[in-house]
C-alpha cells in the first residue's frame, strides 16, 4: 500500500479519472422517471414527522443577456427584459401552490437564487419575488440563516449589491470562470477585472456574510501559466469560498459549445497540470480543501461544517444545512422532499401551461426505496465528512455493514493498496490522497452505474 498521503498525485488522478455522477443527488437525476406520480410529493411534503426539519427554497431564474459558450446550465438568452414579467408571475403563483401542501410555520434556513443569471431581473422585480416569499414563507433571522444568489458581475453594480443586501440575501456567488482576456473572447464572456473587484468590494462594504467565485478549468487557450495568474489575482481578491469546476466538452448536448475551436481546448496533460496548480496555490495561500473542485477559507461556514460532520450536499452543490426539505422554483428546479426528488418542467412553455392550470410544474421524480435511502446515506457521508462510521449506520438502518457491502468493500482493496482509502474496523476513511478522487470512491456503492451509460456525466477529474 502507498504511504504517500499527499492531496495531489497525478499518477493516481490520470488512472483513475472516468466520467461518473456529481452526487448532488442520490439516485442521480438519469434515474427520475417520467411517469412519476405527484401525489408521492404532497404525501411527503403532508407528512407530519417532517416538521421538525427547516426547509430550503430554490428559484431557478433562467433567463441571461449573452450566452457562455461553455455554459451546460438550463437556460434562456435574450436581452429582452420583458420576458422576465411572465415568469416572475408564475413563480408568483407556483409559490401559492407550494405553500398550500406545506406546514409554512416550519422555519427557512436557506434560499438560494440560481439561473441563469438571477440578476437579469430588475431591482423592482427583486424585491418583488422576496416579498411574496417573506408572504407565504417563514424566513429566519439575517443570523440564522444562509440566503444565497448568483451574481454576474457585468450586470451588478455596487448598488444592485446594496440592494441585494437590503432585501435579505447574506451569500454572494460571482462567475468569473479565468480573468485572461483570451480566454474570455473564447468562451463569449468578457469580463474585466474591475467588474469583478468592485462587485466583491460592494459585497464587503454592505456586510455580506460569504462571498463564493466560480472559476473553471479547461477552457479553450488555458495553460498552467495563464491560469496561474488568475489564481494569484483571486487570491489577492480572498473571496471565502472558490468552487473550480472542470470543464466538460458535450457539445453532442450543448450546442453552444460547438461555437468553441476544440483543436484550443488544453489536453488533458494540461489539464491535470492546471489541477496541480490549483490545489497547490490554493491550499498555500490557506484555503482548505473541501472535496471534489470546492475550497473555503478556514473561517467560513462550509470549512466549519465540514469539521463539525454537518456539511451536506445538494442541487447547489455542498451545502452548510444538512436535513432540510427542499423546495424547487422555477422551469428545471428540483425539489427533496422526504423521500422523494421531483423536478419542474424543463422547458418554458411546459412549465408555464401547468402553473397558469393551477397545478404544481412536477414533470418527473423519484420515490426512494430503503435501498436508495441508505445508499443516498453512504454516498452523502462520504462526499461531506471522507469517512464512513459503520455502527453509525448499523443503528440506524439495523444493518450489519460488513455484510450488506461486502461486494463494495472488496471492490474498495484496489483503492486501499493504492492509499486512496483506509480500511479499518468499523470504518471507511478517505485518506488525503483519495479526496480528489472522492466520486470515484463514491461510485462504488451506486448500485444504478452498471444500468446506465457514464458518458452522460463529466470526468471525476
């Protein structure tokens, strides 16, 4: 067995890299079926047991001024503002109907704002939305709670910021993606540096509790000198949380980025050398590594969750609230409630014909079986806390672990001779080498991979 317990080896991430599910969910969205019967979601969303839980709201606001070549997200480009006037009525309306199969005096710990581009709507229509959900839902204090939104900062002034602020949210996420100026030609997304600075600055001087930037790997005309650089800059920036995202070519599913040369894509020698960089600017300059492409200051909530065992994953990626039930808003947006996933209709048309009939948008779902449910435990437990507690599940699903992934465990000693786990009595650890690695670890307990095809997925590195 290797005793080499460095966060970063090339050899191990090279042979080990495959495509394989994110995990923001388990069973993963291939799974949803199309004939899934909304009234499994009302009965999870009635049942009385849930509410001592807080609950998390997503709105998914489609709707961008350009498009990101790169970008894989559900979308809408327009520079139309008007159409925002019709979806922001029917959000409106799908929050009536939501509300209506919830006790609303269960506490929300947590709002997120995604797209999209949520900043696309006007600072009227901002506060127009958070009303009507302060209307139906109970929001925890400023203190409390984590209240998110997704920033462009080409279409965020300081006083959008401030406002931002004043009507609630605490979290800021910014898209930045590479500060060089080629790079940003190449992917539709011209961006300067001072945008992105002054938008942070904003973020601080109104008393933002975490700002979070998005950077990606992998893009056309990267290389580990130009990259480099954007990570010296981001690091002088200190935001509290930077999530680095491997690029994934699909231009079979998104045809956006067939406008890309691929001939300007790096290979994939480059990327890994990008990675290695990443990991190495970041952890020197103090950043903890979280897992999978996120780092946070040691400061911040998502690094404190994680060394309290309370960090969680979900559609937004990991998560500071563990247990919440998760209502979705909006064309795409996925809801957990229970035992049960459901996703809105994905496209505009579909989801409106269904809010303006007055019926919940829920176009597909799942309804987890016991299996699901101890499984969605193991991959969770992983991906957050890189360790399983075997008497943990043991007590609570009246299992013998040993016995009921014995094929997982035998699957996982080619992992443990390589120093990517440990495997002791009574416990699965995920040593340092293995954390960039943690979604191919994670794919051994996903007892749905043999039935699908990966190439649906992105790399694991």
């Amino acid at each position: 067995m290797s005793n080499d317990n460095t966060l970063f080896r090339p050899d191990l991430l090279a042979r080990y890299s495959a495509n394989g599910p994110r995990y923001t969910s388990y069973p993963t969205a291939p799974q949803f079926r199309d004939d899934f019967d909304p009234a499994d979601y009302l009965r999870a969303a009635a049942d009385p047991g849930a509410s001592s839980t807080d609950l998390s709201l997503y709105f998914h606001i489609p709707f961008c001024d350009t498009v990101c070549f790169y970008c894989g997200c559900n979308k809408v480009a327009t520079k139309n503002r008007a159409h925002a006037r019709p979806y922001l009525d029917q959000l409106k309306r799908e929050m009536v109907l939501q509300a209506a199969c919830f006790d609303t005096r269960r506490p929300v710990s947590q709002l997120h704002w995604g797209g999209g581009t949520p900043t696309f709507l006007s600072h009227d229509e901002t506060a127009e939305l958070m009303a009507a959900t302060r209307e139906h839902f109970t929001l925890l204090p400023d203190a409390e709670a984590e209240y998110s939104i997704e920033v462009d900062p080409r279409e965020a002034s300081p006083e959008t910021i401030a406002h931002l602020r004043k009507l609630g949210f605490n979290r800021l996420s910014l898209g930045v993606q590479d500060f060089d100026p080629v790079v940003q030609q190449a992917i539709n997304r011209v961006q300067p540096l001072e945008m992105t600075a002054s938008v942070m600055q904003a973020a601080r001087d109104t008393g933002f509790h975490s700002i979070g930037v998005d950077l990606i790997y992998g893009l056309p005309h990267q290389t580990v000198k130009s990259f480099s650089r954007t990570l010296d800059t981001m690091i002088e920036l200190a935001p509290d949380r930077l999530s680095v995202f491997a690029y994934a070519h699909m231009p079979q599913l998104f045809k956006m980025q067939r406008q890309m040369d691929p001939a300007t894509l790096p290979s994939p020698d480059v990327r890994l050398a990008i990675l290695q960089r990443v990991v190495e600017r970041l952890t020197g300059a103090g950043y903890v590594y979280i897992g999978m492409d996120h780092f946070a200051l040691p400061t911040d909530e998502l690094a404190r969750a994680q060394a309290q065992r309370t960090l969680h994953r979900n559609f937004q990626g990991y998560s500071t609230r563990a247990d919440c039930d998760l209502i979705g808003f909006g064309a795409s947006s996925i809801g957990k409630v229970g035992d049960v996933y459901a996703q809105n209709a994905k496209d505009l048309p579909g989801y409106a014909a269904a809010i303006d009939s007055g019926k919940l948008a829920i176009a597909r779902g799942v309804r987890l079986s016991a299996d699901d449910r101890l499984r969605r435990d193991v991959i969770t437990q992983l991906m957050c806390n890189l360790e399983l507690r075997f008497d943990e599940f043991e007590a609570a699903y009246g299992i013998r672990f040993a016995e009921t992934f014995e094929p997982e465990l035998a699957r996982l000693h080619s992992f443990e001779q390589d120093g990517l786990v440990s495997l002791g009595t009574g416990k699965l650890e995920v040593r340092m080498a293995g954390r960039m690695l943690v979604r191919n670890i994670a794919m051994v307990f996903d007892r749905y991979l043999g039935q699908q095809t990966l190439e649906r997925f992105s790399r694991t590195v």
